[in-house]
C-alpha cells in the first residue's frame, strides 16, 4: 500500500499532472541539496518523501 494515499494528496492537489510535476521537481530538489522538511519519513526514497512534504501541507501550488 502506498503512503500516503493519492486519494487524500488529490485533495490537497486536483490535478494528477500537476501532482507528478510539482513531486518530481521537489524529489531532484532533494537529491541535489539534501535538504527535507520533515525530521522523519516513513518513505526511503525522495518520490516517497516529497508525496509526504505534498500531504503534510508544506509544498504548495501557486495557480495561475
């Protein structure tokens, strides 16, 4: 089972495109700087880590 659940990250994020784009982006982020937002993550990889950082409320999208 995946974690967290898409089905309450999608209500976070509407879209499924603009949820890959923005957790992509924050996953090379990770693996460039070694910065995270979180003390611990239940995931191991960075895809893993962002979709948490989406979850938890600490990424945010700007609509244009």
């Amino acid at each position: 089972m995946i974690y967290p659940s898409i089905d309450k990250i999608l209500n976070v994020i509407d879209s499924k495109y603009v949820l890959v784009h923005i957790v992509s982006k924050r996953a090379r982020e990770m693996i460039e700087t070694n910065h995270t937002q979180l003390k611990e993550y239940r995931s191991i990889k960075e895809i893993g880590k962002a979709l948490e950082e989406v979850s938890e409320g600490l990424i945010h999208v700007k609509e244009y």
